[in-house]
C-alpha cells in the first residue's frame, strides 16, 4: 500500500458515520453546491447515505492519489466545526497507511 491510495468506500462509510448536522458545511468545503446537496438528498433518504454519496463525489472529482485521508483532512482543516472523532478518524488512516507503507 502507497501512501498516496485514495480512500476506498468503506473508509468513507467510516467518515459519514462520524459526520454530524456539519455534513454539509464538509460539503461546502469540499467544492459541492447547494443543488448536489438537493440532489444528493432527494436521491437517498437514509442521512449516512447521504453523507457518504457526498463524499464519494468528493472521491470522484480528484485525481488519481489524491482522495487519500490527509488530502480530505487537508480540505477540512479550516472548518472549525469538524468534529474531534472525524479528525481522529482520518489521523488514523493516514496513521494505519504510514505503518503499512514502512514495512
């Protein structure tokens, strides 16, 4: 494993689970507009669903090595309103690919 490997979906489920009502300030900061937003929720009713489309679009409109956790943490590091648990979240995949990466 590299250390610039994008996110998989599961890993991203991971992350919207830990997302609260900021979901879509995260959005915002993630280059979604209001209508994706819109999109996004009148396609699926579930919220963690929800979540997790918006950042799998994310996901989508990076290149190739960059939708790993530290490029998501590095879009998000000016909302004040990321939650600890999102941010340890993302710590520790960058943390998990560092030790896989040096063996």
């Amino acid at each position: 494993m590299t250390l610039d490997q994008d996110m998989s979906e599961k890993q991203l489920l991971q992350v919207a689970k830990r997302l609260g009502k900021e979901w879509k300030q995260v959005a915002i900061y993630l280059d979604l507009n209001s209508r994706e937003l819109d999109d996004i929720q009148a396609a699926e009713k579930d919220v963690t669903m929800q979540k997790l489309k918006m950042l799998v679009e994310w996901k989508s409109r990076r290149r190739a090595g960059e939708a790993t956790a530290y490029h998501l943490l590095k879009s998000l590091e000016e909302l004040d309103d990321l939650p600890n648990e999102v941010h340890q979240t993302l710590k520790g995949m960058e943390k998990t690919i560092d030790n896989r990466a040096a063996k």
